[in-house]
C-alpha cells in the first residue's frame, strides 16, 4: 500500500510526466491502446475510455498499454446505477423517432436491446483489481469507501467536474485531482448536480483552483501550447486534451469521422442529448437538427444512448456522418493530423514559447503592459 495522501497522489504523477498533458478519455473506440500507450510514451499521460468495454475488454486493453510503455496511464469510466431508470412511454416514443432513419440507412426497425449499459460495480471491480496508476470517472462521484479502496490498491483519483458544487463533492468523497470540464469540451458533459453548469474552462477551472484544496486539471477546447499556457497561467496543474488527438492516425475513430474534423471551423460544435440522452458536444450534422425539436422528451442517458446504437454502428459502417456522433469540443478548427509522438512534442514547443511570451523576456506582451 503507498503512504501517498489524497494531497500528493496527483503530485507523484505529475512529476512523472515530461509534459503536464492529459489525453481525454474519449469512448467509443477513440482511445485505443495504441493512442493511450503512445501519449504515455511521449510524455503525457493517456488515458483508456473503459466507459463502453466490458470487464473482459477492460483488463485486455490495460494489458496491451502495458504491453507498449512502462509509463503511467488512466482508465476512465462512466458512473451509472446498476439499474437505469426507463421510461417506457419515452422509450417507445424514441422508437417512433428512430424508426424512419432506419429505414434510410436499410436496417431492420429499432428495438428495445438486451441490455442498457455495461455493469459499473462489475466494471469498478475490474479496475480496481487491475490498479492503473490514475483512475477517473465521469457522470457521477464515488463514495468515500470506494475512493478508499482505489488508495489502498495505490491508484490516484480523479474526479470531473462541471461545477464548484461537483468539485466540492469529489473533494469530500477523497479524490486526489478534480478535472475542471468546461462547456467547450467535446463529448458528453460530466456533470452530475444538474445540467445547466455551462462555465467555460477557464472560469471553472480558475473557481476550482480558488476553492478547492486538490489540484485542478483544465479541460474543455484547449488544442495547443498557447491554450495550455493560459490555463496553467491560472495556476491549473495539467491540462486535458481531447479534440487535439482525434486526428492522430493512432486515434480509433472512423475515417469519414477525421475528414468532417479536418474541414470544420469555429461554429461546427453544438452541444445535444439526441444521440445519449445526455448532453454532449460534437459537429452538427442532420440528426441532430432532425430531432432536435423532440431531444428534451428522449429517454436518459444510458437508455437514449443504446437506443441509438444500431443506428449510429451502421451509419459509421457506410460513412454516413448525416447520422453518425462526431464527437468535437469547439476548438475543433485548431486540430492537427500529426501522429502522437509529434504532436506531443509540438505542444511542448508551443507551451515553452507561450511561457517564455508570459515571463516577458523583453518581448511579452504582458511584459510591455506591465512596462507601460
């Protein structure tokens, strides 16, 4: 067991990295092995979406990433009730909805599956015995006792955070880090207290730092070195990036998914719950207009989510992103498609000028206000 305390788990990682990066935990087969493994390698910290994957999955995938690199790592999941509240009326409706588009793209008429989600105790277990060197979680909080457990197996806790409440929350549960999500971000929201937190990062993660006695991790439209510097300006610990790897041919997403990110600018991204039942940010494209109108009536989130799965799988499959969850945080227009390694190094270069901008060196803008 480590004598680490909930204040310098998150320390112990940091100085182990080169960089203080963080890959975003991006499910849905964006973050395989390979991504998590080569970010880990460059000097960031990757992190594995285990959200979707079953135990089974889980324990393969951490096992390929250890596979790759000796580096530090995180496996992320959702935070879901062992039985999801349905709606059957609601669900019945979505149906409804679902129904003409799946008949656009040849499938069979949608149906009620197996099951709603993956088991999260199950899940949990899984982790917790596999004891990556960060564990972090989204759509909810831990309880004190689970959070202890991950101590005792000597993983550092993260938790993520919408909102100065959500951070609070993670604090008093024992998380040695919380990530601050700001509404840039691209992917579902995190947030757990209601769904009207809709602070941007740097206002979040700046109230965090002011109010909470963990380290803050800054997260939400940040693509480069300069994005960096500005948060960690404010003095965030890290910073976690998720749109700026999409394009990275080690990234898992489908083809026509990077085309539509290379060709997007500043007003691509809206935020929707039509695909999940939670809201989540990604390019706009026909679906989302589609059902806009009705998004406020579909069922929650696992339940709209694997509603929507057949649909969603098929359309990749034929690279109709007319009706394909393209995932993007705002700063979509900024992304590079460099493999890993460069684009890590890249950022290092970028942040080391933006600092040396913000020290002044005789140059810096702030230097010459400051000068004035």
């Amino acid at each position: 067991m480590s004598s680490c305390t909930h204040s310098n788990r998150w320390s112990r990682i940091l100085d182990s990295l080169r960089l203080p990066l963080v890959q975003a935990p991006m499910a849905g087969g964006a973050t395989p092995p390979a991504l998590v493994a080569a970010v880990s390698e460059a000097g960031g910290l990757g992190s594995l979406a285990g959200a979707l994957l079953s135990p089974d999955r889980l324990e393969a995938d951490v096992a390929a990433i250890r596979s790759r690199t000796p580096a530090p790592f995180a496996v992320n999941l959702f935070i879901l009730p062992s039985v999801p509240e349905v709606d059957n009326q609601a669900v019945e409706a979505a149906l409804r909805h679902l129904a003409p588009l799946h008949v656009a793209l040849g499938l069979p008429p949608p149906a009620v599956p197996s099951r709603w989600c993956e088991d999260f105790a199950a899940q949990f277990e899984t982790v917790l015995r596999l004891a990556p060197p960060v564990a972090s979680f989204t759509f909810g909080v831990l309880t004190p006792a689970q959070v202890h457990l991950l101590h005792e197996a000597d993983c550092c806790v993260v938790g993520t955070a919408t909102s100065l409440e959500e951070g609070e929350a993670w604090v008093a549960a024992g998380a040695d880090a919380v990530c601050a999500q700001g509404v840039e971000a691209g992917g579902h929201r995190g947030g757990f207290l209601g769904e009207d937190a809709n602070l941007g990062t740097l206002a979040l993660a700046r109230l965090l730092v002011q109010r909470l006695p963990v380290p803050v991790i800054a997260a939400g439209g940040i693509m480069d070195g300069a994005g960096m510097a500005a948060a960690l300006a404010l003095n965030a610990s890290a910073c976690q990036l998720g749109t700026a790897f999409l394009r990275c041919p080690e990234c898992g997403i489908a083809p026509a998914w990077k085309a539509a990110l290379a060709t997007a600018d500043a007003s691509s991204t809206r935020l929707t719950r039509a695909f999940s039942g939670r809201w989540a940010r990604g390019l706009k494209n026909d679906y989302m207009r589609r059902m806009a109108p009705v998004q406020a009536d579909l069922p929650a989130y696992p339940v709209m989510n694997a509603l929507t799965g057949a649909l969603r799988a098929e359309a990749t499959r034929q690279g109709n992103t007319a009706c394909m969850s393209l995932w993007a945080g705002q700063g979509v227009a900024l992304g590079r498609a460099l493999p890993v390694a460069e684009l890590v190094a890249t950022l290092a270069e970028e942040l080391a000028t933006a600092g040396q901008a913000l020290a002044g060196g005789g140059k810096g803008r702030l230097n010459r206000v400051l000068s004035d």
